[in-house]
C-alpha cells in the first residue's frame, strides 16, 4: 500500500508520521520528508534507534549524514520505539527515491494523543519549505 | 539574500541550472547542482567546469616585478621561465602561512610580459594589503586587482584536454603541465593553464567577465559527448582532499609553516632570503612541531573536521582539519596534524562526536591519477 504524502503529518524539523491503528494502539510511523533529503543531498550514513527505547518529542533519535554534514533526527512524539527499518542504512540511495514508503525509519507507540496536534499537516509543512531559511 | 555577498558574472547560469547557492569567502556559489558524489565521480572519469571566479587574480608588472615577487614568495620568481606556473607560499616573518597561491609569468601578444598571483578568495584583501608596501622599494612595479574585471573557470578530468584543447588559438594539448599561455577562444582573450584542485588533468581559464557565460557554454558543448557537467564547491572539495590537497582556513593558516603542512617541497631556501625565510630555516634544523597526515576512520561515519585525535588512553594528540566520505574508496577520510612528528603512522583514535573510533593514519594522497604528464 501506497502512502500518500498528503495525509501525512510533519514536524517542523522535517519528520514525517504516519499516524497508524495497531490492535486498539496509536501507533507513529516515522521517516524524513523529501524536502530535507533533496536538502540534505547525497546521504552517506544513517544511525537508527533501537526497539524498545522509549523516545520523548523533540529527543534526538538517530542522525542522518551527508557528504557536507551530520543532521540529528528528532522524535516528532513521545512513545517506545516499536519497531526499526534496519535495511534502510545499507540503502540510503532508495530512501531519495521513495522518502513515504520504502523510506520509513521507525514505528513508534504513540505515548501523549496531543503531540499529534503539535505537528503541521501537509499543506502547512509546505508552506514552512517554501519560505526562505 | 544576503546584499553583501557578490556574485560571479556566471551567476544566472548557476541559478537556471539549479544550483544550490550558499556564501563561501563574500561570494554565493554554487554548492552542487544536482549531487556532489556525481559531480565528483563525472571528473574523475571524464571532466566537470568549476566557476571559481571566486578566487583572486592580481596582476604584476613593471620592471623589479619578479624581484619584489621573490621576496613574499617561498619559491623563486626571477628565474620562472615565460609560460611557466608555479605553487608557492606567502608567510609572514615568523614562518606562518598567508596564503597558498599560483605565479605564472605570462606574455600578452603585443610582447609585454607580466606576472599573474592567482589567490584564495578569502585571502585576497589580505594578500593585496600585503603586498602593497613593497611597492615602495620597487617604483616601477604596479600592481592591478583583475579579479572584479574577469571570470576564472577550472575544466578538470582526464578528458578535458582531448574534448577542449583544440578549441584554443595555442592547442592546450601542447600546453604542459604547470605551463600558462595568454591566448584566444573564438576570438575572445583567455589565459589558460594547464594547473588544477582536483587531482585529475585540466586546464584552468581567465576570461573576460563578459566571455564567461559564452565560454562556460562552449567547453561544457565540447564536452558534451565525454558527459561533461557542471560541478559546484561541495565536489571541488571531496576532489581535493581525496588528493591530499591542502585547503586554506583548514590544513593552512597563519599559525602553520609550510614545514609542518608538509609544502617543504614549495619552499626555496637555497641563498634566498624572503619574508619568512629564516623562520622557515629555523623550523626544519629544529624539526617541526606537527605534521600533516591521512586519516582513515575505521567507521560508516564521516570524521570532520575539528575532531579531537587521540592516543590509546584517549589523550589528544592531534586534531583533524578536513574530513570527507570518499566516492572514489567508498569510504571516509580525513586530514589532520599530528602533535608529535615521530608518531604519525600505525592506528591512533578520534572522536567521533563522542564515540572513540579507531583510525589507521596514512600518506597522502589518498588518491592519484595513473599518469601525470
């Protein structure tokens, strides 16, 4: 299943959450938004966090490097990391190519209902892209 | 956009191109334009133009111009030879690096011969500042900033001379290496030479302001076949430290000699007095307080610079200047100075924002090309 970029949510440090059901549970799938992988240009290196660590929002959770610089990822909710995409290290080159699907970092128990009001949707997550630094 | 920063006369094709723009040295330039690995992998296996009219162009002339050159210089000038280019230092009296620039003794048609320094953007104030008080003893050197006046484009990969040497009244293909002639393209002045940052052949051009665009199109034409491509400041620099060349503001500056950046090699102090000379003699009979080696992370992630150098028990006894991913090895490297000159190979440590990752130091250049010529 195909995910569709515009029903996503986004932090304004440019992670993108999928907000999913899993038996009963909220949980947030995370990754990072195209816009700051064509940022970030030819990535190199990624750190993942480990399942089973329990993340509060705006904690630094891996960091993503490029050939020009390292940029910390940071939890866009609070929750225990359920779940990490281990195959994504080994092929940051797909991640450009499909930053929604294949490029998804971790799931994560959503652990407070209002981070979620926190995050930008779409269009205002564009908006905040389209305005110079 | 930052008003105070100038723009290239090569600017616009930059911003049609898409480039991505960032300020280096009080100019915008491009960055990349579409990847820095791609810009960086087309040089070394075809060729890719760099706009690098950043850079400072000073012109000298006048009789006593290779004297006065001679003595800011750490290589000889007066006996640089007409088309001849040559690396060369400015220190300041205690040995300390100024900048790192080129010299070329050039001759324009009409027969009048003159002196080109071409130095680093964010130097260029400072070397000019320099210079300018030994006019005094040479009253009829003038000295002349072109930087403003021209464009300066570096054409670098191994295919560089074969798609674009013919396109030069003199045929670059008989242009030797460190060689310089004033010459036309399609009728339009240019200075070419056949010198580089990069590690890989090519030729470097002065132009009018006005010819860069058309230029600039015309050698990226002749290229079009080979894959030429434009290629922005981000790949210039993975070039660069892949060949274990020295950056200004990282592997130089004024509180490194020439001795311990490991450029003994541009320094002639044979009978030569010159600003910094005795300093320099002094650094090599006592032996330098650092030098500069390779570094090869034993890591995914890139050490950059600034990163602590440490010893077993975790002392610091070093610091790296420059660190990159590799695209040629696939892997990172580095650059740093090494506080004890008798420990500079075998495995040492650095800090890896935190983590402490083992390093094998190696020579430089981590990588040559297979043949010079």
């Amino acid at each position: 299943m195909s995910r569709d970029e515009t029903s996503l949510l986004f932090a304004e440090s440019h992670e993108w959450v999928d907000v999913t059901q899993v038996d009963g549970a909220q949980v947030a799938v995370v990754g990072i938004s195209a816009f700051a992988i064509e940022q970030l240009n030819d990535l190199v290196y990624m750190d993942l966090p480990k399942a089973g660590r329990v993340l509060t929002r705006g904690e630094e959770f891996g960091e993503v490097e490029s050939v020009k610089a390292v940029s910390p990822l940071y939890a866009p909710v609070s929750g225990e990391v359920l779940e990490v995409h281990q195959d994504l290290a080994d092929h940051l080159d797909q991640l450009k190519d499909d930053p929604y699907n294949f490029g998804w970092i971790m799931k994560v128990k959503v652990a407070n209902q209002d981070d979620l009001g926190l995050l930008l949707d779409h269009a205002a997550y564009q908006k905040q892209c389209s305005e110079p630094s | 956009m930052n008003s105070l920063l100038q723009t290239t006369p090569l600017d616009a094709w930059h911003r049609a191109a898409g480039a991505r723009m960032v300020p280096f040295a009080g100019f915008e330039m491009p960055i990349y334009y579409r990847s820095i690995v791609a810009e960086h992998q087309a040089c070394r296996q075809s060729g890719v133009l760099f706009d690098v009219s950043h850079m400072g162009r000073l012109r000298l002339e006048g009789d006593g111009a290779a004297e006065l050159l001679d003595a800011v210089l750490t290589r000889r000038v007066t006996d640089l030879g007409l088309g001849r280019t040559r690396y060369s230092l400015v220190c300041n009296q205690e040995g300390g690096i100024l900048d790192d620039v080129l010299v070329s003794h050039l001759q324009i048609p009409s027969g009048k011969q003159y002196y080109l320094l071409v130095v680093n953007a964010s130097n260029r104030a400072k070397i000019v500042q320099w210079i300018t008080p030994h006019l005094e003893r040479f009253p009829f050197v003038t000295m002349t900033d072109r930087t403003e006046l021209t464009a300066m484009i570096a054409v670098q990969g191994p295919s560089v001379l074969a798609a674009c040497g013919r396109f030069f009244k003199f045929d670059a293909n008989r242009l030797r290496y460190y060689h310089s002639v004033v010459t036309e393209h399609l009728g339009k002045p240019v200075i070419v030479s056949r010198t580089g940052y990069t590690g890989e052949d090519g030729l470097e051009l002065i132009v009018r302001r006005e010819d860069a665009v058309r230029v600039w199109e015309n050698m990226l034409l002749a290229g079009r076949d080979a894959g030429f491509i434009a290629a922005g400041l981000g790949a210039r620099d993975t070039l660069r430290t892949e060949a274990g060349m020295p950056l200004y503001g990282h592997e130089l500056s004024e509180s490194i000699t020439p001795i311990e950046a490991g450029l003994k090699f541009a320094c002639n102090l044979d009978g030569r007095e010159f600003v910094g000379s005795e300093a320099l003699r002094r650094v090599i009979a006592n032996g330098p307080g650092r030098v500069r080696v390779g570094l090869v992370p034993n890591s995914k992630r890139v050490v950059r610079e600034g990163a602590a150098v440490l010893d077993r028990v975790g002392n610091t006894i070093g610091e790296v200047t420059s660190g990159c991913p590799s695209p040629t090895l696939s892997h990172p490297i580095a650059m740093a100075y090494i506080d004890d000159p008798n420990r500079a190979s075998g495995e040492v440590f650095v800090d890896l924002r935190g983590e402490k990752v083992p390093a094998e130091m190696t020579p430089l250049p981590f990588y040559q090309r297979s043949s010079s010529t």
